[in-house]
C-alpha cells in the first residue's frame, strides 16, 4: 500500500490525454477515462456502433444515444483524486469543510467516525459536543500518515437522498440490492430484510478474492497462450529471415551458375571464332597467292609482248605458256566457312528459384511410435515417425521439417532423420551413456503432441549372436587368433600368433589367403600381435618377437617394406604389441618390453615417444588408439586405460584392477567405433566392457569369452571378438 500511495499521481492519469482524470468514467472492461476523452475516441474511432478500448482493445458498445455522461463514474478514482488533492494541498488550506461548506483558511481536521473534514469552527464546535462525538478519532490533515490516507480512501459514502445527506450509507437492503442509510430503513425500506454493509460487504469480498484468483489462474494461463504467440511471432520473423537468407543464397548460387554459363559462352564463341578464322585465313591467304601470281604472270606477259624484243618473246614462250595453262587449270581454294553465329536466349518462363511454403506440416497429423521402449546405452535407438491417415501432402520434403533435440546434448551422438518404410520417417540417436533422456520433436516448428518425453537407456548387455564360420582350405589351420582388422571391403586380417602368420577371410568369411609363416627374413612373422589396414591392400602388423614392424601387400602376400630392429632407441623396439594408424596416418606402435608408446611416419620415422617417464608411466602396455586429440592406452600391468594429450601428457586413467563393472584383470585390445563406443577386452575377466570416450562405463558382454584378445566392428556393425580359439560374433 505504501509504494500505492508513493505513485498516487500515476494512478490517476487518463491514459488518451495523459493528464489528470476529469469526470472518470469506467466501461465494460473496466479501464477509466475521462469522459470527453472517451467521447472523442469512440466516436472518431467506432464502426457499426462499437469502438475499442485503447487499453485492451476489447470490442465496447456505444452508450445509448451516445450519452457518455451516463456512464458509470468511477468512484474508485474519484477518490483517488479526492485523495490526491488532500495530499498535494500541503497543510489543509484548500479543503472544503464538510459541515459548512466553506474552504478553510487554516488547518483542517478530518473526523474518522463522521467521516468529514472540519474547519476551525466546525472543529471547535465537534468538541463541544462531546457527549455526542466523545472518543472519535480527529486528526490534522497536516499529520496524515499512509495509513490515515488509507482510512480516508475507505471512508462510507453519504446517503444521496434528499434531507439524508448527512447520513452514511451504513446498511445494505437485500431485497432492493443497494447501499442505504439508517433513516432509509424508516423512510424506505420498512420490513426489508437489510443488514449492515461492513458484513456484507466482508462476505462479498471472499466471493471477489476467489473469483480474481480464478481470473489470476485464467491470466497465468493465457499469459502462456501469449508467450506462445510471442514465439511464433519471433520463429515467423527467424524463419522468414532464414528464408530470405535462403532465397538471396539460392539466387547469388543461381547468377554465379549463370555468370559460370556467360563464361562457358563467351569461350565457345570465341573458340568457334577462333577456329574459323584460322580456315579464313588459310583460305584467304592461298586466295590472294594465286592473285598475287596472276597479276605477276599478266604483267610479265604485257611487259614482254609491249615492251620486250623479239629475242626475249621467243625465249620466254613456252615457259610463260606453260604457266598460262597451270593458273588457267588451276583449282581455287574451296571456301566453305560461314559467318552465320548467332545466340539464342533460353526461355525464363520456367526460370525458378524454389518453391515458399508459407504453410508447414501439422505436428497433430503425425504418430510417433517407440516411446515405452527402453534403450541401451551405446546403441542405435529408433522411433517411428508415420503419417496419420490422409495426414500430409508430400508437397514438402518432410525431412526437411522435423527437428529432433536430445538433452543431454553431449551424451548422444548420431541424431538424424531417415526415410523408413511405407512413407514413415526413422528418428535416430545414439545414447552414449545409460541415463534419462529427455526428447523433443517439432514439425515445421510446432511440437508433436507427445513431445517432450523421456526415455531410459541402461549399460548395454553385449550378447554373443554367433561364430564367424571361417571356411579354411584343406590343411589350413587357424591356431590362436589374436588381433582383427577389417577393411572398407569388409575383409577381414586376423593375426595367428601360434602359427606366426595371417589369414585374410572376405566378409562372408571364406578364406583368402594365408600370408607369411615363422621366421626373421621380411614377409615371415614371431608372434605376429596387432594389425592396422593402411589400404584395402596394404596392411601393418606388428611382428612381435621380431621386434619390427611390416607393411604387407595382402594380395600378393609380400611384405613391401619394413622398419624397427630390437633395441631402446627411437626408431627400435621390444616386443611390438600393437600398431595403428590413426587418422594423420601416424603410426601409433605400442612396445610392450619397452613400456612405451612410438608415434611414427608411415616411413619409420619417430616422431614422438611417451608413456615410459612419470609418475603414471605405463607397465606392460598392450594396445593403443587415438581419438582426436588423445591416446588411449591399455595398461595391461595396470589393469587400467590410460589417456594421454598428443604431447604425451598423462591426463587421466579409466578403471582399475577387479572384477566389477568398470574393472580390469588384464586389458588387451581395444577399440572404438563410429559412435563412439569404447570397447576393451578385459582378458582374464573373460569378458568385453563398454565404456563412453570419457570413461563412463556403458555396459558389457553378456556370456563369458575365453579369454578375449582381440575386438573389431564391421562397417554393417558386428563386433568381431578374437577370443582362445574362436571368432564372436557380438551384437
């Protein structure tokens, strides 16, 4: 109440002609004006009897035979205004006494229980009458307080009936429904039912406090309708923006294919007048050599018929005969060139930008299917997006329409939209981790109706679905597979490290070839342990007992180069556990006996080594990779992944040794696929683990693996596990 007070002049302002109220009058939406002001805009503004509130824009009817004088007055204001004047009159002096009429000249006192201002006089003569106005509240204005000012905002009108107007309206007639005075009741409303207004007025007030608060419940609601049309006010003026950013893009494409066309043209023309010309020319030129020879020839024949002796005609005769009947016989150049060239504009009756649609799809004409599903994490998830019945045209590319956000944002990985079947769409995402995902799918800006919802992915359960059949040739011997690597032909190399060699298999698993066999000379292989394609025909293996590393042609099976001796040196190694090529095309060799890590040209040279210093130095490393920015080594004499910047700076580690989810008894390869699933075999667990690219563990094979060693995924999505003596086949 008090900032009500402190902002009073603002409260009683017209909003049409910014100045104090003048006769306020209230109207059916409940805004005030004053009453020339209303006037003036309703009847300048009005079309067919009704006009609009300049506030709230509702739609108000003229008053009857335009007599805006008949208005409700706005009592409230009024006595905001009555109050504004005590306050702005300082001490009282242009107050009107409320018995005599007359304004006072000195401070004015104000009577609480009567209701009335008093003069001087008027005051004195109050008092004296104390047995009738003994204990009421009199106070000088000058005095006023907040709280006085808002007694004096509530004070009771006085009756407006004639010879009643010292009276204040202090009962309520329930049959008649209005205000009345205490002699009202005599005069008036005798056995009317009536009671006291304060009472009524008190019970009515509940019945207003609720009714607002279904109205502040109504406003909450509608001021989310509101927001809603704010947004697609903003999403009409982002996407028309996009649009014409589309149709400037489209149109700039459009003059630089057609600048490209002028130029393409131009070339042809000159070309072609270029090479005509140069016939002309040709033509032109033995043209005027034969005329050249002609004058020659007449000339020398004039001279010499004119102007020679009778020695020099008979000597010269027969040789000027002669050339007579070669120029007579002579054929002329042929001259078949034309100058015709002419250019003939294409038709821009079709020429076309695109297409506006200035209507998009109807989220409520959609189903969206696989909400109860419960996903894994580090899988491929899928939700149905179908077409209700005659739902949509396929005047738009519907794809084109759809956003899909999943929140978390940085735990999902793989978001697109696909064309399924039967004219349904395919929504995909990958969840990286387990967790709720909460999901949100519009149509050409507008949610589906089940959007937003939430989904659970929990740690994936890797289950084996089958053996890869490796069909071998007669005699051949698959020993103890070790590492996998396949192709973008999905062939697949599988090191054996019993039979010091490698088998190439194609996708179906029949063999190929066999490459290599125990030895030391280039091509033979001592315990050969991880491979890496370089191409489709070239592959790298880490030839472990060998202390090297060898480049293989795989279709003629002869190694085409090799480099590293044993030793501690760069460019030496002892024991190669592993090799990969990561996407710079750096080798990344892995020494077991060495405790390090060697990244290396494509030639054998060493670029860096780390892994062998610090605190966190590595024991007995197994296999490495790289992503992005990052080395990711399996520590076997650990038992944890360690990460390493591309300097070499030990960052973090992920796990420890146990036997619990997250784990590790020995880790020996590991890999990671396209969505970013980090896969490792956890060898004398006996099992495969799962975990996101910054460590969190995301699940794990189901049934026991005799004792993994090798892991690969396949571009159709298997995963390959090299275990004891078998190949799985996990999904």
């Amino acid at each position: 109440m008090e900032s009500f007070f402190r902002n009073l002049t603002e409260q009683v302002i017209c909003s049409i002609c910014l100045e104090t109220y003048k006769k306020p009058k209230i109207i059916s939406c409940f805004h005030t004006f004053c009453c020339d002001c209303l006037q003036k805009h309703a009847t300048k503004s009005q079309r067919n009897g009704k006009f609009r509130c300049p506030e709230c824009q509702a739609e108000i009817e003229l008053p009857e035979g335009n007599r805006f004088h008949n208005l409700p007055a706005s009592f409230f204001h009024n006595r905001l205004l009555s109050l504004l004047a005590v306050r702005e009159s300082g001490h009282g002096t242009s107050i009107t006494c409320g018995n005599c009429k007359k304004t006072s000249q000195s401070n004015v006192h104000y009577c609480f229980d009567c209701f009335r201002f008093m003069c001087l006089d008027c005051l004195n003569a109050h008092e004296v009458m104390s047995t009738d106005f003994g204990g009421h509240k009199v106070m000088p204005v000058k005095d006023f307080q907040d709280q006085d000012y808002e007694a004096l905002l509530k004070q009771q009108h006085f009756c407006s009936k004639k010879f009643h107007e010292k009276q204040i309206k202090r009962f309520f007639c329930l049959q008649c429904q209005s205000s009345i005075c205490n002699i009202c009741i005599i005069t008036d409303h005798q056995n009317h039912k009536v009671d006291l207004i304060d009472n009524m007025a008190e019970n009515e007030k509940g019945n207003i406090t609720a009714n607002a608060a279904l109205v502040r419940e109504r406003r909450t609601d509608l001021k989310k309708v509101l927001r809603q049309i704010e947004e697609t006010e903003l999403n009409l003026e982002r996407n028309v923006a996009s649009a014409k950013a589309k149709v400037i893009q489209a149109a700039e494409h459009m003059i630089a294919q057609i600048r490209e066309r002028e130029k393409e043209a131009i070339a042809s023309l000159e070309t072609t007048r270029v090479t005509r010309l140069e016939s002309i020319n040709s033509s032109k030129a033995a043209t005027d050599s034969l005329v050249k020879q002609m004058d020659q020839v007449v000339e020398f024949a004039e001279n010499l018929s004119q102007r020679s002796s009778s020695s020099d005609v008979m000597e010269n005769k027969d040789n000027l005969r002669q050339k007579f009947i070669e120029l007579r016989e002579i054929e002329f150049p042929i001259h078949h060139d034309t100058s015709f060239i002419k250019f003939v504009p294409s038709s821009m009756e079709d020429l076309k930008l695109g297409i506006v649609f200035s209507e998009g799809m109807d989220p409520d004409q959609f189903n969206l299917e696989g909400l109860d599903q419960t996903l894994q994490a580090g899988v491929k998830a899928e939700f149905l997006l179908s077409p209700k019945v005659g739902g949509y045209s396929t005047r738009m590319d519907l794809k084109e329409e759809i956003e899909i956000t999943v929140e978390p944002m940085e735990d999902v990985t793989d978001v697109m939209v696909c064309d399924g079947e039967s004219g349904k769409l395919v929504l995909i995402f990958t969840p990286k981790a387990p967790g709720a995902y909460n999901i949100e799918v519009k149509i050409s800006g507008n949610k589906l109706q089940t959007s937003p919802f939430t989904v659970l992915a929990v740690p994936r359960e890797i289950v084996v679905v089958g053996e890869l059949d490796l069909k071998l040739s007669n005699g051949e011997e698959l020993q103890r597979p070790f590492r996998i690597a396949v192709n973008t032909k999905e062939e697949m190399a599988i090191t054996d490290i019993s039979g010091h060699c490698i088998f190439l298999f194609d996708k179906k698993g029949t063999f190929l070839r066999k490459i290599g066999g125990q030895g030391e000379i280039a091509g033979k292989f001592h315990h050969p342990h991880g491979l890496a394609f370089v191409s489709d025909n070239d592959i790298l293996v880490a030839d472990s007992s060998n202390h090297r590393i060898q480049q293989t042609d795989v279709c003629r099976g002869k190694c085409v180069k090799s480099f590293g001796k044993y030793g501690r040196a760069k460019g030496e190694f002892a024991k190669t556990s592993d090799v990969y090529l990561d996407e710079e095309l750096r080798v990344v060799v892995t020494e077991e006996s060495n405790h390090r890590v060697q990244i290396m040209s494509l030639e054998g040279e060493t670029m860096k080594i780390f892994g062998n210093e610090g605190p966190e130095k590595l024991d007995k490393p197994t296999s490495c990779i790289s992503y992005k920015d990052r080395f990711l080594v399996c520590d076997g004499g650990n038992n944890c992944i360690k990460v390493f910047g591309q300097s070499g700076t030990f960052l973090n580690k992920i796990g420890k040794q146990g036997d619990q989810d997250g784990q590790f008894n020995w880790p020996l390869g590991i890999h990671l696929d396209h969505s970013e699933n980090l896969f490792v075999c956890d060898c004398n667990n006996n099992r495969v683990q799962q975990f996101s690219i910054d460590g969190r563990f995301t699940g794990k094979s189901a049934s026991c693996l005799a004792y993994p060693t090798g892991i690969a995924t396949t571009p159709d999505g298997r995963i390959l596990v090299a275990c004891r003596d078998k190949v799985y086949i996990l999904n």
